[in-house]
C-alpha cells in the first residue's frame, strides 16, 4: 500500500509539475555544455578517460580505485554474507546489497553519485576488516598480533590512495592557476570602483565566466555568468558575442542585454574557451589582435594591468 500511494503521489506530481522530473542541466544550451558542463569533474563518469592524469592510463585507472576502491573488496564479502546468513540479519545484509546495486552503476556514470555506494558499502567492508582481524586473532600470539592490528587497519583505510600516490596522477588545475597569476581580478579592482570613472554608477560587465564572481565580490558591477552547473541566459549571450564574426549583430546584442564594458585577459584560459573551431576571426581575436570595432573604445589602464587585461566600452 506504501507502493501504491507513492506512485499515485508521484503520478500527481507529474501532472501538476512535470518539470520536476526533469534532468536539472537539461535546459542547458550547447555553448554551455561543450564548454563548462563536459568539463566538471562530478558531472563526468567516473572512468572517463579525460580525467586522467594527462590521459595516461595510470591515471585512467586510479581514480576509479580512489572513490570505489572499497567495493573490490566489499561486493564479494557482501555476497558472501547474504548467502551464509540467515533470518534478520540476512535481510539487513540483502539491504546493504540492494543500495549497492543501485548506486554503483550511477557512481560509475556520474562521480557525484559515488558517496552513496561508499556509504552502502562501508559496512561489509568494516565486517571483512573484523573478520579478517578475528581470523589473525586466533592464530597469532598477542606480541605480533599488537604490531599486525594497527598496520593491518591503517591498510584497510589507506590501501586505494597507493596507486594515485606512486602514478602522482592527481594534477593542479594548471587553468586556475593561471588566470589568477596572468590575470589578477584583484588589482584590476580599483581601477573599475573608481568614484571619478569607472564606479561612478553600477554597470554591467562582460567578462571570462570564471572572472564573473570575483569581480562581483569585488566591484559594484555586474557580470552576465558565474561558474555554475544550472543554466544561465548571460552565458549564452556573452558566449555567443565574443564568438561572433558578424561584427554588426555583435553590437547589437551587446546593446541589446545592455552591456557596458567588455573585459578580456588574452592570458587566460578564455582564449581556448572563446575558440569554437569554425574558422574565421571572431570578435575576441579581433580585440585580442588589437583591432578594435568602431563601437568599442579601448579604456586605457594603468601600469602593468594594460599589459594583462584589456577593457572596452560600448560607445
């Protein structure tokens, strides 16, 4: 009866509000899902092969090992206790079994997925460390088995961090890192909150998404896109301006979302996320080339900022 109630509310639900049922990213436009969705980590499927180490195959395999190392030895032990128990505790164990069937699959399809096979999985991994720590219990004197114990433990917790350890395939993300050193938001700051200029009044910013929440932490602007998962119209836009080759329609998009400023750092990992692969100049390589669109005025900027960014203002 608890079944039959749930569908009937399910089925409710699904004529009063269908997109509820609907995948959360699925609104997403194709810029957005090439560019950023196909590039987050917990998105991807947890033996995709671009989350490797440099492609390498040590890196293909660790890090399946590292979220799901546990289920290698947890899934037979489980099996194992299903078919020798009996009565209740069969049925407890058949629980644990049943969450593992559900949830690995998705874990290998997404890695966001993979705590609850972690957390199912956990317990018959902890009842093998216990079995096997009674099975040395009685065969070892108390002197050895004091030393065996803790080394024993401490390799039940640390065992599938060994091969990520050794292939070191666990990089930096070098793109960070490299837009807040070529590309420092934080200097740039004060030249766009300046009460004489440029933060005279709130205006509204099209910039690198990965800038998006730094510059609205740190100026009165706006900006049309943050590094978020869900759908964002000011994504799209800005995307499709900077990769615009009609330089007309550009304009007048830019003036159609109300536009203020144009920022670009030539440095960053913005020169690959503007590349479409369809050939011919686009709007950002023509600013990055330095030739500039009549409805563009170069904003001229201090010091070493105009050797890292470039900013332009809608005429």
């Amino acid at each position: 009866w608890a079944g039959v109630g749930m569908t009937a509310a399910l089925a409710v639900l699904w004529l009063l509000q269908p997109g509820f049922f609907a995948n959360p990213l699925a609104a997403a436009g194709e810029a957005h899902v090439v560019k950023y969705l196909s590039h987050i980590e917990e998105l991807l499927p947890l033996t995709d092969i671009s989350g490797g180490a440099n492609g390498t195959l040590a890196g293909v395999i660790t890090k399946p090992i590292i979220w799901l190392g546990i289920a290698v030895l947890a899934i037979p032990w489980l099996l194992r206790l299903v078919l020798v128990s009996s009565g209740p505790e069969r049925r407890i164990w058949g629980f644990f079994a049943l969450g593992g069937v559900l949830f690995t699959p998705l874990g290998l399809a997404q890695l966001r997925w993979v705590l609850y096979p972690e957390l199912f999985l956990l317990v018959p991994y902890a009842a093998l460390a216990g079995s096997v720590l009674a099975w040395l219990s009685a065969r070892l004197p108390e002197l050895a088995l004091s030393v065996v114990r803790p080394l024993l433990i401490t390799g039940f917790c640390v065992w599938f961090y060994l091969p990520a350890a050794i292939f070191n395939s666990n990089p930096s993300d070098a793109a960070a890192i490299t837009n807040a050193v070529q590309c420092p938001v934080r200097t740039l700051a004060p030249v766009l909150n300046d009460p004489a200029g440029l933060g005279a009044a709130p205006k509204r910013v099209l910039a690198f998404v990965d800038f998006g929440p730094e510059l609205l932490y740190r100026t009165r602007h706006s900006v049309f896109a943050i590094p978020n998962h869900r759908p964002q119209p000011g994504f799209a836009a800005g995307y499709n301006i900077m990769t615009a080759r009609d330089f007309a329609w550009a304009e007048a998009e830019l003036r159609r979302v109300g536009a203020d400023l144009v920022l670009i750092c030539p440095s960053s990992a913005e020169v690959w996320f503007y590349d479409d692969g369809a050939g011919g100049r686009t709007l950002y390589q023509a600013l990055s080339a330095g030739d500039v669109p009549g409805f563009l005025t170069p904003v001229p900027l201090p010091g070493a900022l105009a050797e890292q960014f470039r900013l332009f203002a809608i005429r």
